[in-house]
C-alpha cells in the first residue's frame, strides 16, 4: 500500500515543501530502501524508526518497504525526515486509518524508545506551512513554542509515537500551542556593563551613538589600553530593541543553525557575535558543502565585533565586502545558490601598529613609526576600509580623566538619543520597514539628503582635500543625515556635514 505525509528540508534557512513516499509492496520481505537523494542520516533513519516503532508496540512492515523523497533533485539531510517517514509506515500499514494527516506538515527526530526529538528550522517550516495553506504543524514539544509565533497556523506539540497515532486515530486530543505575545518581552535588555564606566573618550561615545542611530559601520584605531574594546563592548547597551519584523527574521537563522535557546520563540536582544581573528571564510560568511550561515548571518540585525581588525586573513576580511554592500551573502556551489541575510552593524577595533606604539597624527610620527604604521595598515584594503562609515582615532586616556569624579555619558541617556533618531527613520521609509539611514539607495540619498550651497562646497572641498571616493561620498551624506535625525532636525546643515567628514579619517592625504 502507498501512503503520502507532507513535510519539509531545509535550504540554507529556507524551507522547502517535501513529500515522503512509502510504499509496502505485496511480496516477499526484502532490504528497507530510501531514495530521493538523501544523505546518511536520512539512510540510516530506518534503522531508528523500526526500532522505536517496536518499542511503541507498533508492527514494522515485513514486506519489502520503499521510501522516496522528492523531489528527488534536492538533496536531504538531517534527521527531521524520521517523523513523517514512521507515520507514512503507520499509514501505509493501516496501523492508523483515515487521511487526516494530509492536512499537517510533519517533522521530528526520533529516540529508540519512539520519544520525538527537536529539529532544526521549525520557525521556517511554519512559515511555509502558513503559506502553502496547510492546517496545522506536528512538531517535537521543544520546537512547538518557536513555530507558534507564526501565525495562520496551529502548531502541535507531539512527544512519541503513541501520542501520533492516538492523535490521527481519534484517541487524542490536542491543543495546539499558544503563541507568546511577541511585544510582551520586548522590554531592553538589562546588560551587566554601562558606557558610565568608560572614563573620558565623550567624542568616541558621541561616534557610537550616531552609529547606533543609523547602524554605521565603524572602526576605533588606537593604541593599547585607551578603551576600544571596552566601548565595543558597550555598543549593545544602547541598541533599541529588536522589532517583530527583525526578531522573526534574526530567529529564523538561529532555528535553521539549531541556536535558538531552549524555552526561546523569539530572541528579544539583537545578537552580538564575536570571533576570533583564526576563523576561517566559511566561519565567518557561511560554506559548506551543503551551505550553511556563518558569523555575518548569526549577527543579522546584530553587531559584528573584530577585534584586532588587521589580524584577521586577508582572505576572510575581504569576504566581507559583499555583506557589507548588499545585507546579504551569497553562496554558490555546483549544484546550487544559497543566499543568507547579513544586515548587520560591523564594528572593529585595531591598535596603529603591530607593536601597538605610535600615533595616527603622521607629522608627530618617526620614520621608524610612519613604516610600522603603514605595514600594519596595509593589511586591510582600500575597498574593505571604503565601507566603514566611521573611522575615528581613541586617544591614550590621560590622568585628569582616570580620576575624575564628572560622571560621563551613560546608556540610558545614549539610548534615548539612539531610539529618537530610529524613530525618526520609521517614520521616513515607513514603521513596517527595517531599513535605517546606513541601508539607503542612490535615490533615497537624493530624496532624503539634500544638500544646499554651502554643504555642497563643504563636500567639494572634502573631495579634493581628503580624495573621498564616491562611496565615501555617499557615506558622508548617509552620515551627516544620521547626525541631523540626532539634532532633530529636517534638513541636513553646515555642522552635519563638518561632522560627517570629520568621521572619514583614513581617507586623509598626510
């Protein structure tokens, strides 16, 4: 007898219908065989699944078995195939009756003792089951409560075999799982650290607010000890709160990569992701023979923090430019394409040279100190430094601040400004939307950036003088913007655009 069950593969982070195929021929019994290009766990699945079925109390088919997974071009991996592929055994088996199960899309893992194990990419197999019409979602329990965020769809929680033919059988009955309120835990944050604890250093606090307003990329340079990696590491203090849009966008990489914490529907914080300067291109932007997402992706609507920038293989730093210029990475293999979303905020530190000695100001500089300085630097490309928004110079802490008792500006007062100029840019490209200043196209720089006279003479000067490229010129502007919404005004002046270029400090001619 046949039977069809509906469930899913993943894709990158997307999720492709499936259907599962299971034949029980009317000869004699025969090796069990699965077909449709799937990989070894998948062939090794019915090894677990007859297992679990026995210890269920469920009669595994004596005569020849065939499973087929289609479409067969697409290759199957993971172990979310164990699932639907025992019910279309139970089904084939007339073990459960009825066609009700054409109406779910189904998924899970299955233990020995017929329990059901979480998934990976439950979030993305509740929205296709949204969009393709389907009724409801079977799931393990542990990923009930990430799908029911989305909604059109009733997700229910199954935990062992049993539970599943009780269900389709008419002997169970369950309650599909009750989405959680995605605004109820939207609060900000608490963090165990605060900009209050920087001592001096306003102007690079000042540089960090305005790219947390506009989500510029920025790069402190300076020497050891000056406190680039304690600003850093403050950034996320003054981030607003994830939306709905981005949460639901930012979790969905996390379900796909199995990363979403436990008891978790939706991340509430926006991820900060840090590695170390060893990680390979395919950590660090995503690869694999079956691509998967890599650092740039898991700090989606996040902060990507590297430090000791130039540390970091010039090969993996030179990946970076993609994500940086379109929010997403694409990954081709001979088979297939995958793209990942990458939107995120790059903020990187660096010390002048290797040593850590010596000073940005190159009339102040030794000989000995000018060629340390432009070796370290020639680790980093013009191109990868052209899309940094913000390169600003930490200065040595000096005494009088160390001890100090003026208090500086903390996160709460920079998160304020932070949040008012993003409110700003809801309202201008629409509260629905994710985009901020930092994300804007030509003709949005022409429509929300102009520039009168005496800012276009700023401009023109900054060209010749500093020998901006026309990327930094449209930095500056995106730029001078973000500091307009801070100031709370409309339109983009004098002092914006004195800042904005202010902020270009390695496109200088020395």
């Amino acid at each position: 007898m046949l039977a069809k069950v509906h469930s899913f593969v993943l894709q990158g982070i997307d999720a492709l219908r499936c259907e599962v195929e299971v034949n029980i021929a009317n000869r004699e019994y025969g090796d069990p065989l699965i077909v449709g290009l799937a990989d070894k766990a998948v062939s090794e699945s019915l090894d677990r699944i007859h297992t679990a079925m026995v210890n269920s109390g469920f009669p595994f088919p004596q005569q020849q078995l065939l499973v087929n997974l289609a479409p067969a071009d697409i290759r199957k991996e993971g172990s979310a195939l164990e699932l639907p592929i025992a019910l279309g055994i139970l089904q084939a088996g007339r073990t459960i009756t009825g066609d009700g199960h054409k109406k779910f899309l189904v998924a899970g893992e299955l233990a020995l003792d017929g329990s059901v194990r979480p998934i990976k990419g439950a979030l993305s197999m509740a929205m296709l089951a949204a969009q393709s019409g389907f009724a409801g979602v079977l799931l393990p329990p542990a990923n009930a409560r990430e799908a029911a965020v989305v909604p059109g769809v009733d997700i229910f929680a199954i935990d062992s075999l049993t539970a599943l033919v009780g269900f389709f059988n008419g002997q169970l009955e369950l309650e599909p799982e009750v989405a959680e309120d995605a605004e109820s835990n939207a609060d900000i944050a608490s963090y165990d650290v605060d900009f209050a604890d920087v001592r001096g250093q306003e102007l690079a606090k000042r540089a960090l607010t305005i790219a947390a307003a506009g989500r510029h990329n920025v790069l402190l340079l300076g020497p050891p000890g000056a406190g680039k990696t304690m600003l850093c590491q403050r950034l996320p203090t003054i981030l607003p709160p994830l939306t709905r849009q981005e949460a639901l966008e930012t979790s969905r990489v996390y379900s796909a990569c199995g990363l979403l914490p436990k008891e978790t529907s939706l991340l509430r914080t926006r991820p900060v992701r840090t590695p170390h300067h060893t990680a390979s291109g395919a950590a660090m932007v995503g690869g694999g023979s079956i691509p998967r997402p890599g650092e740039v992706s898991l700090a989606h609507h996040g902060v990507l923090f590297l430090d000791e920038l130039p540390e970091f293989s010039r090969h993996v730093l030179e990946m970076l430019r993609q994500p940086l210029e379109s929010g997403t990475v694409t990954i081709a293999r001979s088979h297939s394409s995958t793209s990942f979303p990458a939107r995120f905020m790059l903020v990187a530190a660096m010390n002048p040279t290797a040593g850590g000695k010596g000073t940005l100001d190159r009339r102040k500089a030794r000989s000995t100190e000018l060629a340390a300085m432009d070796k370290y630097m020639g680790r980093l490309s013009g191109p990868l430094l052209d899309r940094i928004d913000i390169h600003l110079e930490v200065p040595a802490v000096t005494y009088r601040d160390l001890t100090s008792k003026a208090a500086g500006a903390s996160s709460a007062q920079m998160r304020q400004q932070v949040q008012q100029a993003r409110d700003v840019q809801a309202k201008r490209f629409g509260p629905q939307s994710t985009m901020t200043n930092a994300a804007m196209k030509t003709q949005q720089i022409k429509e929300f950036c102009p520039l009168d006279d005496t800012c276009l003479l700023l401009m023109k000067q900054a060209m010749e003088e500093l020998g901006l490229s026309a990327r930094a010129f449209d930095k500056v502007r995106r730029l001078s913007r973000t500091i307009a919404d801070l100031d709370g005004v409309e339109h983009i002046g004098p002092p914006h655009i004195t800042e904005a270029i202010g902020y270009r400090l390695l496109d200088r001619k020395y």
